[in-house]
C-alpha cells in the first residue's frame, strides 16, 4: 500500500506521514524543504523497514505540480491514498498584504490541491479504489477578514470536496474523498502566517493520527475537537453579518505585536 503526501517536511503533513508509515504504508512525501524531508526519511528508516520516497516541489509553481503527478504516475502503478496537505496563511488587511505572497498561497492552497485531486482521481476511478484526503480548516465554514485570502482558499478545498463527495456517491464508486477541518494547530503556520492564536491549539500529532483514522474508517467531513465542531455549527446558524463581526475580532487578537 502506498500513499502520497503533500507538505511533509513539517506539521500535521509530516505527522501524518509518520502515523501512516507506522500503519504500515509505503509513503510518498513532498514538500519544497528536501532537507526536512531528508531527515523524515532518516528517522523512520529507524523504525521499520519499509519504501520512503523524496520528491521536493514547490507547489505554488504550478509546473511542479504537473511534473511531480507525472513522475509519480511514471515511477508508480497505483498510490492508494493522496493527502492534499500543503498550504500556508497570511495575516493582514486586504489592501495592506503582499499580492505576490498571496498569489503563491492561491496557486499552494487551490491551484495544487485541485490540480492533484483531479488527476489522480481520474487513476483511482479507473480501477475504484482509493482515497483522497484534502486539508481544509475551520476557516473553510466561514468568512476571514484580517486573512481573507487564506480563508478564502480554505473554503474552495472545503467545497470542492464536498461536490466531488456528491458526485462519486451518485456514480456508486468505492473511491473515497475525505476533507479535514481542524482548529488551530501546534505547529509552524503561526510564523509563516505571522499570527498567534490565543485559542488553545490542538497537538498536530493527534490531529493527524485522528484524521488518518477517520479517513480509513471512510468519514466524509473530518472535524478534531468538540469546540471546532462547536465553531462548524456556529458558523452554520448565525447571520452572515454577525458571524463576519466576530471573525474580525477573533483575527483582531491574532496580531503579533
């Protein structure tokens, strides 16, 4: 069994990868850090004796991510689960935050994950199996002022899946979409998106051991943590307006001073 997984080198990708290799997977990892990806490799060398392959790529370049499909599709007869993992923040207003940065996230977040999900569904289709597990957020389920783009991209991973979900029910396959929402996460978002959260973050090795269960157990919507799932239903009931004025001041406590 062999599975793929995008932003490796750190967080919950690299967690993930760790937890899969100890189910017993062969893994695939990606991520532009070769170095931390190296060192994965490195260290779960150490604990069983199984296949661990390094493909960097920068997924924001959108050329990358159609050499690295075609490499695996090369090199690979069939990947049995793709975790859409990779993606990054941005912290600030609108207007004030840097539109190249920006762009890289969108091409990141949106551009890779539906470009990855297309093609290797279209594998998985042809011989009905397989799982794809795409990384959303609770930022998905509402609006993002003080990082509109990110919470923007969140909501296309959220909804794309959800559609594609919709779709393979319709067509009776056995192949499997999953997406995954979590909260805050203990791991190095905060400094990349140069916010700190004042929530209490979930542990990233128990969010990615929880969503790798959950992906296996064949759950849809993956959502760690009672007061995420709280936040999800908030999002749901509240008025657009209302849910926009609480957003803002949550993002507001965000800043690092």
């Amino acid at each position: 069994m062999l599975a793929f997984i995008t932003g490796a080198s750190s967080g919950i990708g690299r967690d993930m990868a760790r937890y899969l290799y100890k189910l017993g997977y062969d893994i695939i990892i990606t991520a532009r850090n070769e170095e931390a990806l190296q060192i994965l490799k490195q260290e779960l060398e150490k604990t069983r004796t199984g296949k661990i392959y390094v493909l960097p790529a920068d997924l924001s370049e959108e050329q990358e991510v159609i050499q690295l499909y075609e490499t695996i599709k090369r090199e690979f007869k069939k990947i049995d689960i793709v975790i859409n993992n990779a993606g990054f923040g941005l912290f600030g207003r609108f207007v004030q935050t840097d539109l190249e940065t920006e762009i890289k996230m969108i091409h990141t977040n949106i551009i890779a994950v539906h470009t990855l999900t297309k093609l290797f569904l279209q594998d998985m289709l042809n011989y009905n199996e397989g799982k794809i597990l795409n990384v959303s957020s609770v930022a998905g389920f509402m609006p993002g002022p003080l990082m509109a783009t990110y919470y923007s991209t969140k909501n296309y991973v959220f909804r794309l899946s959800e559609a594609i979900h919709k779709e393979l029910k319709k067509m009776n396959s056995k192949v499997q979409i999953s997406v995954l929402c979590p909260g805050p996460v203990n791991t190095n978002f905060n400094q990349v998106a140069n916010v700190k959260f004042n929530l209490r973050e979930a542990s990233s090795e128990k969010v990615a051991k929880y969503a790798i269960e959950k992906m296996l157990q064949g759950k849809f919507k993956i959502i760690p943590g009672i007061d995420i799932k709280i936040a999800r239903l908030g999002s749901k009931i509240l008025p657009d307006n209302l849910l926009a004025e609480i957003c803002y001041h949550m993002q507001e406590k965000k800043e690092r001073k």
